[in-house]
C-alpha cells in the first residue's frame, strides 16, 4: 500500500502572512493540529504545530505571522505519493511525530496521520480468532503517538492503552488493560455510539467532568463481517479551544473600539455593506480572476489603514512638521466612505479598468459626504477629496501645507489596500521626511522596496542595487 491510498486531501493550507488568529481558525476548522504554509506557487514552505502557535501567544508574539513561527521546509521530513506505508509508519514512529506531509513537485497534495497509518497497518494485519491482539504488531508507532489510544472489545474491556492516554486520564494501562470500562459503556459515549451503529464518529469534541476538551476519533474494528471492538484515537485541545476563544474575544475588543471612533452606526453599516476582492493578476494581459470575496472588505480596509498608521505613529512619523495625527485618522475613516463596488463572484476573470470606477469619483463622493453630513474640518475633506490624484493632477490652488499628509494618505491607503486585498506583508524604516516601505504583495507592481519623501514627493524603488527614481501615482484601489 502507498501512501496515497490512505492520505488525508482536505489540507489545513495558509500562506506565509496569515496572522494567528487565522492559524487558530484554519486549525479548528479542519480540526488539526498543524496546518501546512505554502507560497503563492502552492509549494510547501513550512508547518505551524499547534504547540508552535501556543508558545507564540504565551511570548506576546500577537502580531507575527505563520512565516516567522513556522518549522522551515528544509527541517521538514516528507514523503511522496508513492512512498510505501511500511517506509511512511517507520518515519512516523522513529521520528515520534503525528503527521507527514506529502508532497508532490513540493507543492502538498495530502498528509498522513499516525492514527490513519495505525488503523490501515492494523487492518493489513493477518486475521486471526481474536483480531484485538494483531494490534500489537503496531505497537512502535501506539508508544509514540502523542494522541492517546484505547481499544475496547465487544464487552467494553479495554485491550489497549497507549502511554499519551495514560497522561491524559492519570491512569495506567497496568490499572485498566482487561477491565470493563464504565466509561466507554455510557449511553452518551461515543464509543458505544459507533459498538452499536457500526459507523465511525470522527472529529467529535468530548468534554470530561475535569472540563478538559479532547478531539476523538471512533473507528470500529470489523472482523468477519461483525463488529469485534472499537478504537478511539484523542488529543486535548482545551488550551486551543482557549486560545481560539482569546483570540476571538481580543478581535471583538478591537472591533469595538475601533467602532468608538465612528460619528454613529450608519458610518459602520455602509464601511461593514461595501465588499472587496482578492483576485490574482495577470500580468500579461492585466486582467483578475477574483478568487474571494470580502463581504465586510470596506470596514477591513479602514482598520488595517489605521493599523498602518498607528505602526507608522510609533516609529514617530507623526511627530512630523506637517503632519497631524488626528486630521489623518479622520480622513481614513472617511476616505472610501462614498465608494460604490461592482458584483463580482469567485473564479470571475474581469478587467479591473473597466469593473472597478475610478479612484477619484468616489473621493470626490467621500468628500461630499464628509463635509456635508459630518461637517468634518477642511484640511480633512480636501485630504479625502484628492488623494486619488497624482501630484500633476492636483489643482494649482492645492494647499501646499497638506501635501506632505496626503503622500502619507496615499501611501497607507495603497499599503492597506495590499493588506486588505492580496494578504501583503510591509515593513517600514522612517528617517527624517522619508519612509523606506518594504513591501511583498503577490500584485508585481507592488513587490518592491520603495523610499518616499513626503516633503519633497520623490519616490525611489530599489531594484537590485539600483536606485530607479520613479514617477508618484496615486492609489487606485
């Protein structure tokens, strides 16, 4: 048998710049304890252990992203499709690992797990009277499972109990191996569940009286025909069920307040209604294929433009000649306020000149609503109102004093647009004027180290050694 026969397809897959809270989200929602990171072309990268996400969290690591906790592909052991299962159990028990992936021109095409290769080496075994006993033959890889295992025969005695299970429960297998267990017989159980229907429960979360939260698997054991005894494979996920509900509580915090800056609900609803894409560019004909859509996308954008800005305030930008913090922060909450989105679904290839409105419409519409509704400072609608507008577009009666601010404008508008849209990843180093921004974004336009000075408005992209003066546009999205 090769590994492909048995490997698991639905892949807990992230990019390098998924944040934990997404790690945590991936990993509860495919119900693994790992995920896989992979690069843009789909290759493997690294993995993300569910103890690597828990020590990020416990050092205030809140802001790294998979790329920076995760186990580099070149410490990584894997196997291939073809790769024996024999070849694939020695790797797993040797090694006292749970999973391997698999890869295939190393891009991951599924992954093994101790429980599955244990179930299917267990089922190979040759048939004999009593079938319960040909499990010993896996015992290498029942020691070094880091889940625990039990077994219980038709009579609910237990005939296997791995050492992780007897962390887990503070028991030993010397205490229970030929006892009829109390547990496993309960109406409730799951194990008695699937002695009875004959069809396996898997990823189902248990809770014990000590309110410890294990993720089990119950497979039944078939022999002849009949149902001989039940195997059940689990792992405590309590702190990873408390990490996740962390996470999601710290997420609602930020919500909340950022709402608090909001002048009142209708500024909330209308930035949480207005949708924005993620789509792949192709840069041979410039058209997208929208690969997702976020439905609350206008809301995101404003949060991680004031996220942008607030990492830019620590480095003390804002503590510059010329450029006021809390006019700044105005503007972005109301710069995309007037911004009317197309209807575009998942796998829709579209040309974005043509779907998309131009960038200066909606400013001008912000702008509007801005000073007529809110009644919002001029300095900050005329902000909003030109920050589509590349330096040779403004007018000639532009306010020199503002310029400085509306580069910055541009700048964190065109930095959380990439944040937003293509899950980019930015850095930044601030020296007097100018901003060197370290930008990857998966848009080839954008993948690039630029210096900016917000006095001057010069604009510089390294290139290798090369430094290319460049002429300034202003963001389009």
């Amino acid at each position: 048998m090769q590994a492909k026969e048995i490997m698991i397809t639905d892949l807990p897959l992230v990019t390098a710049s998924a944040s934990l809270t997404q790690l945590a989200q991936v990993m509860v929602a495919k119900n693994s304890s790992h995920v896989l990171v992979v690069a843009e072309d789909n290759k493997l990268l690294g993995l993300v252990a569910g103890m690597d996400l828990r020590k990020a969290l416990a050092e205030g690591k809140l802001n790294f992203s998979a790329e920076q906790i995760m186990t580099p592909r070149q410490k990584l052991l894997v196997a291939f499709p073809d790769t024996p299962l024999e070849e694939a159990a020695a790797v797993l028990s040797g090694k006292k690992i749970s999973q391997l992936p698999i890869v295939q021109n190393e891009v991951p095409v599924g992954y093994l797990h101790l429980n599955t290769v244990l179930e299917k080496t267990s089922q190979s075994a040759k048939k004999s009277r009593d079938q319960l006993e040909q499990f010993r033959q896996a015992a290498l890889l029942v020691e070094a499972m880091r889940e625990g295992l039990a077994v219980v025969d038709r009579d609910y005695r237990l005939r296997e109990f791995n050492p992780a299970a007897a962390e887990y429960s503070g028991l030993t297998a010397k205490q229970l191996l030929g006892r009829r267990s109390k547990l496993y017989f309960e109406d409730n159980s799951p194990v008695r569940r699937v002695m009875e229907t004959g069809e396996a429960l898997l990823n189902l979360e248990v809770k014990n009286s000590r309110e410890q939260v294990f993720m089990t698997n119950n497979v039944p054991i078939i022999v002849d025909g009949e149902i001989a005894g039940v195997m059940q494979t689990f792992s405590e996920i309590t702190e990873l069920k408390r990490l996740q509900q962390q996470l999601f509580n710290t997420k609602e915090e930020l919500d909340k307040a950022f709402a608090l800056t909001l002048p009142n609900s209708r500024v909330e609803y209308k930035l949480k209604s207005t949708p924005e894409y993620r789509d792949v560019f192709n840069a041979a004909n410039g058209l997208i294929e929208i690969t997702e859509v976020i439905e609350d996308g206008g809301y995101q954008h404003v949060v991680n433009a004031l996220k942008v800005a607030a990492d830019l305030n620590e480095k003390g930008l804002m503590g510059l000649l010329g450029i006021d913090k809390d006019i700044l922060v105005q503007a972005l909450i109301f710069h995309d306020l007037g911004k009317s989105q197309p209807v575009l679904n998942v796998g829709q290839i579209t040309d974005p000149k043509k779907a998309f409105e131009p960038g200066m419409m909606h400013a001008m519409r912000s702008a509007d609503i801005a000073e007529n509704y809110y009644q919002k400072p001029k300095d900050v609608v005329t902000l909003i109102r030109y920050h589509h507008h590349s330096a040779e577009q403004l007018p000639a009666d532009f306010p020199s004093h503002l310029l400085p601010m509306l580069r910055l404008l541009q700048v964190i508008d065109g930095l959380s647009a990439g944040l937003t849209r293509r899950n980019g990843r930015i850095g930044f180093r601030v020296n007097g004027s100018r901003v060197t921004i370290v930008e990857n974004n998966a848009h080839p336009a954008y993948n690039r180290t630029i210096e900016v000075d917000l006095y001057t408005g010069e604009d510089f992209v390294y290139n290798g050694i090369k430094l290319l003066k460049i002429k300034r546009e202003a963001a389009t999205t």
